[in-house]
C-alpha cells in the first residue's frame, strides 16, 4: 500500500474539480474522436470468427491467465496478490470483490472473446487498485473506474497486435466507445448542476463510468499511457 496522503489527490471532490478544469480540453477530443469513428465506420472493419465466437467456460481461465501476463507486463508489476476468478452469477455483468480478491464473472461477460477478455481486464484493473495503491477502500469511484476502462481500452488494441487480423476491430470498437463517451461526459457537463454538493456528488455517481473514462482519455491525451503506471507506482499528481 502507498502513503495514505497520496491517496488523498484521488478523493471525489479532487477528481470531479479535475474533470471540470478539462472542459475546453474535452470538447476538442470529442470532435476528433467523432471523426476518427466515422471514419473507422466507411471502412467496415469486420472481425474475425475467433472474437465473436461463444466461448465454452472452460476456456475463461485461460484467457484471465493471458489478460494477467499482459496487463502485469504492461504496468510493471510482478508477484501481484493472486486474484481468485470464479464464474457465477452476480449483480451486474462482472463483479470485483475487494475484500475477497475475487473476480465473479456472469455468463453473458464471457458470451464471446472479445468481450471476456476486456471484462477481465476491466476487472482485474479494479484488484491491482485495490491490492497495491488501496484506492478501492476509499477512493472515487469516478477514478477507479476511469482507471479499469481506461487500462481496458489501452490493453485491447495493444494485445490485438497477437491477433493481427481483428487490429483494426479492436481499434474500430475502443474508438466508437471513446467518442460515445466524450459525447455523453460533454452533454452531461453542460447540463445545470445541482446546487447543493451532496446533491452534485450524487450526479457525478450516478455517471461514474462516463465521467472516469473520459477524465482518464483526456489525461493520456495530456501525458501518454505512462499515467497508468504512474498511478500504480505512486507517481502521479495532477
């Protein structure tokens, strides 16, 4: 675990105040990424039978072991606390447990490759968080799951460079979630907020995901994809 007192920079307040310093920012990214998706859609990339595939739950744990080996390869970290993966029935598509380091997977999120294999990263993400920083104990959910999407949306395209055929798929989708997001953070941001903080910080909750992810684009449009590692490391300041 790092010093408590770094963790202090990743508090609500601090991270909705951060996302509403990038306004400007966040509005030129929406256009450019509205325009790399459109342009990705006349190419009508297609992927390859391998992604969409219906994956047998056996092959999961497989998968994990390779989203493991390149998310740890991409961070720099080594001899991270084993995370357990079980394959159930929880509340939502996948679920990460904290307090019992433990990835619970629905069927529909390992419905196919593609899919399994960014829930996991997402997932695990949310462990490498808990078990080395301790952000999930505490932290802004907008961050953390800036943080999960973010390193999910990085990881893909990366680790499609195995798969060369569905590179340009993986880049096409990461792209249209991208620029879906940017628009909706930007809507959302122009929009009257509530007077009231509590009230505020219940509205910025409630579009937890919207929010981190576009906050974590627009910080790697900043620094480059160094800011994931850095905040792993206990290096990063806004």
């Amino acid at each position: 675990m790092v010093n408590p007192e770094y963790l202090e920079q990743f508090r609500n307040g601090e991270v909705v105040s951060q996302l509403q310093l990038r306004t400007a920012a966040l509005e030129r990214l929406k256009e450019d990424y509205a325009k790399r998706a459109a342009d990705l859609r006349r190419r009508r990339v297609h992927s390859s039978e391998s992604l969409t595939e219906k994956l047998l739950p056996e092959a999961v744990p497989t998968i994990f072991a390779e989203v493991k080996t390149a998310v740890d390869t991409f961070m720099g970290v080594e001899d991270v606390t084993p995370c357990q993966l079980l394959l159930g029935k929880p509340a939502c598509l996948a679920q990460y447990l904290a307090w019992e380091k433990r990835i619970i997977l629905s069927p529909l999120a390992y419905s196919d490759y593609l899919n399994c294999f960014q829930t996991l990263v997402h997932e695990y993400a949310h462990h490498l968080l808990a078990v080395i920083i301790g952000s999930t104990y505490g932290g802004s959910e907008i961050f953390e799951e800036g943080f999960a999407t973010g390193l999910e949306w990085k990881i893909a395209p990366d680790f499609s460079q195995h798969h060369q055929a569905d590179k340009d798929w993986f880049e096409k989708m990461v792209v249209k979630d991208i620029a879906s997001d940017l628009w909706r953070a930007s809507s959302k941001l122009k929009r009257r907020l509530p007077s009231s903080q509590p009230d505020r910080g219940i509205y910025f909750d409630e579009h937890k995901y919207t929010f981190g992810s576009s906050l974590f684009v627009l910080l790697e449009a900043e620094r480059g994809q160094d800011i994931y590692r850095q905040i792993l490391h206990g290096e990063f300041k806004w």
